[in-house]
C-alpha cells in the first residue's frame, strides 16, 4: 500500500475503486432489471450476458493494436465517459415507460465495447505508472480494490436494487463511470509520444498473436482462465434466476450471499504472496483455480434453507481463488512482455479468455429452456472443474519462479 503515496498511482486507484463499485452494481441490475422490470425469459437472460462480452470476440483483437498507438490514459478517459453515457439511458427510458430488452441489448454491447478498450489500455498502463519492479505490489493493491468492492459492491447494491428498482439503480454506475474518468485525468505523468507506424493495422494484430501463442506458458494460461470462464457464465445467467425465481430471493438477500465472494477475494490478496513463498508461482497459479472447482457441484442443489450455507462457502473459496489467481498470472504476463506489445498481448488474452463468455452466456440460456436450471448448473460443475489441466500438464506444474526472459516459442 506504499504505493498510494504516490499522487499518479492514486488516481488510477480512486479510478479503479469507483469504476469496480460500479461494475459490481451493474453485476446484479441489468440482468435484474431485465427480469424484474421486462419478466425477461431464460433465453433473454443468456442473449444479454452475451451481449455484454460479445466486444471481446468481435473487436479484442484490434482493441489491442489501435491502444499500442494511441495515449492509454485518453483511451480509458473516453472509454469511462462513452460507458456513462450509454448506461444512463437505461432509467431515462424506464421513467419515459419505453425500455426493452432491444435496448439493453444495445446498451450492453456498447458497454462491451468500450470495456474491451479500457481493459486493454488499463493493464498496459501499470507497468508505465508503477516500473516493472512493482508490478506485483500494484496489482495487489488493484486486486483488493475489486475483491473489496465485491465484498460491498453486492450487498449495498442488492438493498439500492430492492429500494430504487434495477433500471434507476444503474444511476450509481453511471456516477462510478463519471467519478472514474474524473481522477484518471489528475494523473500528472505523461506517456512518451510515440512515433507514428507505418505497419497496416492486420500486421500489428498478428505480431501480438504470434507473441501470446507462440508462448509456452502465455498460452497454456489463455487455456485455462478461457475454460474457466466458459464453465461460469454458463452458470451465471441460469443461477440468478434460480436465486431471484425459484427460490424467491429479494435482490438485498442475493447481494449479500454474493458479497461473499469479496470476503474470499481479501483473504486470497493477503495470503497471495505467502501462498507463493511456500508453493511457488506455478502451483500456486494452478492450486487456486483447481482447489475451489469441485464446489461448483453445490449449485444445482440449492434450496432457500440451510443449503445457502453451500453458496456461500462457494461464493467465499472461489472468491479467494480467484484473487490469488489474477495476481500471479497478470504480474506475470505483464512483466515478461516487451513494452511496445503489453497492449497487443493483452488484447489477444482477453480475446481468448472474455471471448468464451457470450458462448457460455448463450450456452446457459439454451441449457436452462432445454434441460432446466439445475441441469444446466449441473453442466457447468462438471466443465469447471477441467480448466486446471491446462497448467497442471505444463511446466507451470513445478515452476517456483516464473521465468521474465525465455525463448518466446517452444
């Protein structure tokens, strides 16, 4: 936390803080505001969550390139501004009586959209501000921002549902989005201006592909967060029905079982660089998506007793698996990537990654009219607990220390 005496760093994290607060409001209030406000189907649920990350997919690649080219501090600027305004026309359209699901589906996308911009430019944009000494130190930090924004976010965000309903809720993500691009522009340090290329746009596109998988340990880590992935927006849109429909949860009781995902994430970011100093970075890497998986099974039995017990032991070690995750495999993608591609690496991962989860979004939506909701969940348990095969069955398996400068192909 020394790192927040530094007057740049601050600024991207007060931006990060509002901007995780109002991510994880807006978790719970456009597929809420979907089934409460327009009694959207299982179907229409599944085509929103896609609809939110169909951007990875369509524009993840380019994303990259055209962020190596330009100032990422104006990139993620724009992108917060262009993201307040599309998801303020949501409670707009709900007081005018004329929302519908079409529209969500449009805003959505849009916010898909400029997402995809400000993540590519957000984590190449780090390592200018912090060195890449204090990598690790800096993703700390900004893991336990969204750990803890979704140990609250949640809870107050369930209770601000239940009160103010889904659609003028997404007023405070709008006001997070705004707060976001406000404190990036305090920071001071600036970018060196870079010379203009003459590469075609496709060119630049396949450096940074060629570079993620032409990487032995890159890849296998696309492999797995990519599967992960996949397996839990299949359950997402199919498991907030049954809280919300079948079990007849209020949105303040799902925000709460919820926000215990972000008790998990805390300790997972204290106990992360123990956890190293003790397994290693490979084990660690691979011990934290496999170990929470096999939970995954307590989901198609949930009822409204004792059983909510389960969710949120589930909710709690997935959590702590993830921040332990995050930590270790984004310092070291960072840190081992040649500056002038960090934009274009981190596009193709999150190509690879985020493109899985209109897939898994729309597999969860056709699972759940086809074969219910329990049976989908059932599915999704199963695929979960495959995504740890990618690390365990490469040298990350044993790897203490992952290594900052290798062959770049195997």
């Amino acid at each position: 936390m020394s790192l927040l005496r530094d007057h740049d760093f601050r600024g991207l994290f007060l931006a990060d803080s509002a901007s995780q607060v109002g991510a994880q409001l807006l978790l719970l209030a456009l597929p809420l505001a979907a089934v409460s406000a327009l009694e959207a189907s299982e179907f229409e649920v599944g085509a929103l969550a896609a609809c939110q990350t169909a951007a990875f997919v369509v524009i993840g690649l380019p994303a990259g390139a055209i962020v190596d080219r330009l100032s990422k501090r104006t990139v993620m600027v724009v992108s917060d501004w262009a993201r307040a305004a599309a998801l303020a026309s949501v409670p707009v359209a709900w007081w005018l009586d004329v929302l519908t699901i079409y529209q969500l589906y449009v805003v959505a996308l849009v916010l898909g959209v400029f997402t995809v911009f400000f993540d590519a430019a957000y984590q190449s944009y780090l390592p200018h501000l912090v060195g890449r000494e204090r990598l690790v130190e800096g993703n700390s930090a900004l893991e336990g921002v969204r750990t803890v924004a979704q140990l609250g976010g949640p809870s107050a965000g369930g209770y601000l549902i239940q009160f103010l309903t889904a659609p003028f809720a997404l007023v405070v993500t709008v006001a997070g989005f705004a707060w976001s691009a406000v404190c990036l522009t305090t920071i001071r340090k600036r970018e060196e201006r870079r010379e203009r290329r003459d590469a075609h746009l496709a060119r630049e596109i396949a450096e940074g592909v060629r570079y993620v998988l032409g990487h032995r340990l890159l890849r296998r880590i696309a492999g797995c967060t990519a599967t992960a992935n996949l397996f839990h927006s299949i359950a997402q849109p199919v498991l907030l029905l049954l809280l919300a429909r079948d079990l007849g949860l209020g949105a303040g009781a799902i925000g709460l079982l919820l926000a215990a995902g972000g008790v998990g994430g805390v300790i997972g970011v204290l106990v992360n660089a123990r956890l190293v100093r003790r397994f290693g970075q490979g084990p660690t890497m691979w011990l934290a998506i496999a170990l929470p998986a096999p939970l995954t099974f307590v989901l198609p039995w949930l009822q409204a007793d004792w059983r909510l017990v389960l969710f949120v032991l589930y909710e709690f070690c997935v959590g702590a698996g993830i921040a332990v995750y995050n930590v270790t495999q984004v310092s070291f993608r960072q840190a081992i990537t040649p500056e002038p591609l960090l934009g274009r690496m981190n596009a193709t991962i999150r190509f690879l990654v985020w493109g899985t989860l209109p897939l898994g979004g729309l597999l969860g939506g056709v699972l759940g009219e086809m074969i219910g909701i329990r049976s989908a969940l059932l599915a999704a348990a199963f695929g979960a607990c495959l995504a740890f095969l990618w690390l365990v069955t490469s040298p990350l398996r044993s790897l203490r220390e992952l290594p900052v400068s290798e062959e770049l192909s195997s």
